[in-house]
C-alpha cells in the first residue's frame, strides 16, 4: 500500500528569512555610519567657454583714434593728408589724371569753383625745373603774397613730368604736398587738375582763402 505524502508545515512554506546586517547590529558603528550615509548624485561641471575666458581679461579702447596711412599704404581714392604741425586736414581724391583736394573744415563745396568754365586765375606761378626745397619755398612766397593782396585764383604750372627718369609727374606730387603743409594749409581752400585750356595734367587751379577783415 502506498504512503501518503506528507503535508509540509506552516514554517516550511514560509521563504526563509534574510537578516539584515545594520538591524542585528553585527557591523560595527563606524560601517553602520558609512552604509546609512546617503548617496548624492554629482552633478557634471559647468562647461567653460574658451573665448570668454580668453576675453575675460580685456579691457575696451578708451579715446581711440584714427591714423592716417602712409602714401605707400594708402588706396587710390578719398583719403585724408594731415597738414605737417597743424590741425588743418585736407581731403585729396585721385582718380585717374584727375587730382582734387579740399581743406576737411570746409568740405566738398569748397571745390565747387574750380569746376566752373569762367574760372580765370588772377596770378600764376611756374614751377618747371624746381627741386624740391626751391619749388616749396618759390610756392610759399606766391601763395603768402597773394593772401596779402586779396587773390584767391592762383594757377600753378608744374609740368606733366614728360621730361623726366622715372615719366612720373615728381613736381605735381610735390606741388600738392607743398599746399598741404603747415606754411600754406591756413591759405588754401581747394585745388584742382586745371582744365585742358590752362594745363591739364600739367597744373593746379587753386582757390585761396578769403582775406581776413580788418
């Protein structure tokens, strides 16, 4: 005859039981700390920005100012030739065989006379075969003495340069930075390649300044 099997007891069915160390109190106190201690997420670092950092140190330009360029520098256009020991600035434009400068203070107007067709110079002074030193010191002593009379139109021949080394117009270069410079800037308001009819190429209409009153 077969056995029946047994049934299991009421404590046999039960899962058995785990115990838990920190609650039995078997680790020690300073392990007990440790495992209860909670555990805090890190957070990633902030991200840095190279260029800010790079720019943290900076300080902004206080009082900044324009320099003018060189002649060799300086495109071929408006550009602005600062008179040698005065405030005075001129404006000269270049295009082409065309010249034109006219003192910054008064603006482009001050040109507006030396385009007229009627214009006459009342004096004229030719620079051919000047050196340097003698074509500023003649051109001074002409601009200086017409002040004194009253002439505001002056024609200043200086040739095309056809004759020289380089075909280059040397004293026309040294006739417009003349007029600029400190001796003559307060004397002229404007100059200008003369018309075909008085030179072209080869001469400056220049427009005096008006006589101071007395």
């Amino acid at each position: 005859m077969a056995r029946k099997a047994k049934r299991p007891t009421r404590a046999a069915r039960r899962p058995p039981r785990t115990k838990d160390p920190l609650a039995s109190g078997r680790l020690s106190p300073l392990l007990r700390s440790v495992a209860r201690k909670p555990v805090v997420p890190q957070t990633p670092a902030a991200a840095v920005d190279p260029l800010a950092e790079l720019l943290s140190n900076t300080e902004p330009l206080v009082g900044s100012r324009r320099v003018p360029l060189t002649p060799q520098d300086e495109p071929r256009g408006p550009r602005r030739v600062p008179s040698t020991g005065a405030e005075l600035h001129f404006v000269v434009e270049v295009s082409g065989a065309l010249v034109q400068g006219f003192r910054a203070d008064l603006g482009p107007g001050a040109v507006g006379p030396l385009r007229r067709v009627d214009w006459v110079p009342e004096e004229r002074i030719d620079l051919h075969g000047k050196r340097a030193h003698a074509l500023a010191v003649a051109l001074r002593r002409v601009v200086r003495e017409c002040a004194t009379r009253g002439v505001r139109r002056l024609l200043v021949i200086h040739g095309k340069g056809l004759h020289s080394k380089s075909g280059a117009g040397v004293l026309g270069e040294l006739t417009r930075e003349a007029l600029v410079e400190a001796g003559l800037a307060p004397f002229v308001r404007a100059f200008r390649t003369a018309s075909a009819l008085l030179g072209g190429e080869g001469a400056l209409v220049v427009e005096l300044e008006r006589p101071a009153k007395r």
